[in-house]
C-alpha cells in the first residue's frame, strides 16, 4: 500500500525501474554525479498517482520563499510527474506515467524482508520495486517547478531487463565441449 509520510514524501506502490543508476553515481552532462532512477508507474495504480499529487502540492506550498513568497499556478511550474505515452516512444513506458528521481546519496536498498541487497545485480532496470521519494521546490537560472529525490528503494520482484538484456557469460559461450577444446 502506497503511503504519504510528512507531507511531500511518499512510499510508492510497485513500480518498475528504468535508467537505474543506484549503485554508483553518475555525471549526467558534465552535473554532479548522482545516484538515479526513472519510476514507472502504471497509470492504473491511482492510489500512488494521488499521493505523489499530493505530495506534489505540498512542495508547491513548502516553497512558497522559492517563488517569490506568492504560491505559482500549477500550471506555470516544471513538475516531475509525466506522461510516458506522451513523452516517451518505448514500450515500456506505454500506459503509465514515470517520475526522474535523483539523490547524491546513496539510496538504502532491501529485498522484501527488509535485509541489504548487497549484490548489483539484483537492481536492475526492469526490475519492481517500492521506492520513497521526496517532493522539493527549485527556483535556479528562472527555471521553476517541483524535483524529486531519491530515498530508499525496496526489491519487490525480478523483470524482464530494458535497455538491452543481460546476457550471462555461460549464455555467450555455451558449455564447454572437452573433444571440441582439444581439436
């Protein structure tokens, strides 16, 4: 079950893992290095979406002294949740909505029981899981709207890889044949 916790931070529902940059951070366009990930939320899950609306308005109003002190219409913001059949032409992201996340700490990762997951391999883009992310105000360079950090994430369940496959050592190069190894 989603949840809403101190007003901007929510506790997702299931959602799928892409661009998933949580191990190591990275420089994107020569920025600070960050720890990343793009949620996408399935358009049916309407209870994260309202929280994440929600939260979202909570940051409106948390960053009042962002925007001059007057609240901005909605409108007139940058705000993190979009349309991935608008704006994205990837299967993946068909029928759901997704949020860009980021954080320049390291985000917690846990399995279902709530125990480090220590091996990389095991969050992947593609991937399901719950994730905590937080809502802020930004005001740089007259660029104005709402971000999204990055909290913890919690593996929820394996998924078919994006961004290419990953393919195993033993899948490239089959089993070893002894007579053809000797010939």
């Amino acid at each position: 079950m989603a949840k809403i916790m101190n007003g901007n931070r929510v506790v997702t529902n299931e959602v799928r893992l892409s661009y998933a940059n949580v191990w190591k951070p990275k420089s994107i366009n020569g920025s600070d290095e960050k720890y990343s990930v793009s949620l996408i939320i399935p358009k049916s899950d309407t209870e994260t979406i309202s929280l994440i609306n929600k939260a979202i308005d909570q940051a409106i109003t948390d960053g009042i002294s962002k925007f001059g002190g007057k609240k901005p219409n909605k409108g007139a913001l940058k705000l993190p949740l979009r349309d991935g059949d608008v704006e994205k032409d990837d299967e993946a992201y068909a029928d759901s909505y997704f949020i860009n996340c980021n954080s320049k700490t390291a985000p917690q990762i846990v399995g279902l029981d709530r125990m480090p997951i220590t091996d990389e391999t095991e969050v992947y883009s593609g991937c399901y899981a719950k994730v905590s992310v937080n809502f802020y105000a930004f005001n740089t360079n007259g660029n104005k709207g709402i971000a999204c950090g990055l909290g913890n994430i919690q593996k929820v369940r394996d998924g078919e890889s994006l961004g290419g496959g990953r393919v195993t050592a033993a899948d490239d190069f089959g089993a070893a044949d002894d007579d053809e190894f000797l010939n």
